[in-house]
C-alpha cells in the first residue's frame, strides 16, 4: 500500500497538547466525587453484561430503549449532561456526526439506538465491545483498505433491513475547538459510506456534536481524545470536569437523488454539521434537504458498477 493510500485510509488530526484545557481552564470537582463517577461508571459498563444478553431477544422498540437508557446512565455516571435540539426523522437514515470524543458513542446512542460503525480495535475493549458487537455493530478493520466496499454493503444491507445506521465519516477525533481549524482531519468526511444512503434511498441525517462546560459557559476540549492520549488520560479529564455537558444538535436531513454523487452528498453534509454555506454543493449533488420536525428545543437527556475509494 502506498503512503497516499495509507493515508486516505488512516486520516490524522492536526491536534497536540496545545489543543486541551491549560491547567485551572476547566473548572473541577472534588477527588471523592471523581471516585465516585468512575465507581458509577464501572457500575454502567458492568451492568452491560446483561445488556448483552438481553438485546438478541427483545423486539426491536424495546431493544433501542435499552440501549438508548443505558448510553444516557453511563454518559451521566461520567459526570457528562446530554442536552438534544432537533428531532430525528421517523424512518431509517444514515447518521454521520463530527467526531471529537469516546463520549460521541454514548451521545449518539442515547439520542438515537442505532447500528454503529466503528473501528474493528473497539470489539477488544471490555464490555464495550461486546455491548457493540450485541447491537450490531458494523466493524470496520483500517489495516484492510480492500475490505471497504465490503462494509459499505453491510451499511446499505442495514439501511434497506429498516435499520438506521451511524457513522464518524471524519475518520479520527480532533479537538473541534473554537478557531482550530488546522486541526480538523484532511479530507474531511470520508464519501464511501454515504454511497450506502445513495444506493438504498435513504436520508442522511446530520449531527453536529459539541461540548461545553456549564459552570463557565463557554465550549471546551475537555472530553476531546486526541492521537497522542491515552484513553486513562481522557476519562480523568472528563470525570474531573464540573459540569461538562455535550450538545446533539440534529440538522435538516439531505434526501440524495439515485444519482447523486457521494462526494458531493459528503460535502454538504459536512457543511450542515461544521455551519459552512454550501448552497452550490447542495445543487450540484442533486439533494432535497428536508427540515426536521420543530421546534429546536434544548431537553435533557431523553450500485454496484461504481468504483469505491479508499477514503473512508
């Protein structure tokens, strides 16, 4: 594999240390309430196990509603609040948010309990992974760029079982802070994913992920996980924080044409989840952009002849 394609493959963010919170940015908790967020969160990911168990044999509503419950409790055992605007479209869509922390999981399947695509590293991690594997999720292994077109059909396979599916098509975290945008992933979102959406008919629906913290007002890169963090490193941060809270705002969903092109489709996207003005993209890719149900209100937690590429 050449280094362009590896590249394409494997995309990195421009983020470093500089990127986090400077000591005494964020405001922080007591070391005994620390203890006790991580004590509950170890709660949370043990009480996955039966989660597991359960989810194989329980009807489609109420297997969503036990996922979506236990993304919710284990997001606020962290000390992390969900705040949703926008409503998501009743029938089935591909969901392709920015992607800034391991947090992003939990925020999206709290908001919507849908089949996940996500590296082939995360089915290693414990209880995670078999929570991941339990609901469907769709692996996806980067060391095998051949194997794209593979799960792309997976994702239209989902898509056209009735099945919504969600994906980070930056490839990477970063930290999404105000005014980096160095160090947003070259490439931006990955187009082959949403060849999925084009070929079943399927709306995609934007998401666009943020994080702040409530005792200042203001946004922080607190629970971003960046390249160089360890996964220990990034949880001390978020069960340190007081009062972090991630927002889920879910834009206008884009209904592609059968010809749309996904590169295009992939742009716009973007652009509804990063607030860039793309009316000339929108036209040129042939897209319907239909509004979400209103009103926008803050609540609390509740085909085959075309070629792929290597850009994921």
């Amino acid at each position: 594999m050449t280094a362009v394609a590896r590249d394409l493959w494997r995309p990195a963010s421009g983020c470093d240390d500089d990127c986090l919170p400077a000591a005494g940015e964020v405001p922080t908790v007591p070391v005994a309430r620390r203890v006790l967020r991580l004590v509950a969160a170890l709660g949370m990911l043990l009480a996955g196990i039966p989660v597991v168990v359960l989810l194989p044999v329980l009807p489609t509503r109420e297997r969503q509603a036990l996922v979506s419950g236990w993304a919710r409790a284990t997001a606020r055992a962290f000390g992390v609040r969900l705040v949703v605007r926008g409503r998501l479209p009743r029938r089935r869509a591909l969901l392709v948010a920015n992607h800034v922390s391991w947090l992003d999981i939990l925020a999206v399947l709290a908001v919507a309990p849908t089949r996940m695509v996500a590296k082939r590293e995360v089915r290693s991690w414990p209880v995670v992974g078999l929570l991941a594997a339990a609901a469907g999720t769709v692996f996806v292994d980067r060391a095998r760029p051949r194997a794209l077109p593979r799960t792309v059909a997976r994702v239209a396979d989902a898509l056209r079982a009735g099945r919504s599916v969600a994906v980070f098509p930056e490839g990477t975290t970063w930290c999404a802070g105000n005014g980096a945008t160095d160090c947003r992933p070259g490439g931006g979102f990955r187009p082959a994913t949403f060849q999925a959406a084009i070929d079943t008919g399927s709306p995609v629906v934007p998401l666009r992920l943020t994080y702040r913290c409530a005792a200042t007002g203001s946004t922080t890169t607190a629970a971003a996980f960046l390249g160089a963090d360890t996964l220990l490193r990034s949880v001390a941060r978020v069960v340190a924080a007081r009062e972090l809270v991630v927002s889920v705002t879910i834009a206008a969903a884009l209904h592609p044409a059968r010809d749309a092109d996904r590169r295009l489709l992939a742009r716009a996207a973007e652009s509804a989840v990063h607030l860039v003005p793309t009316a000339g993209a929108v036209a040129r890719a042939r897209l319907r952009p239909v509004p979400t149900v209103p009103p926008a209100v803050s609540v609390a937690a509740p085909p085959s002849d075309r070629k792929l590429d290597l850009a994921a």
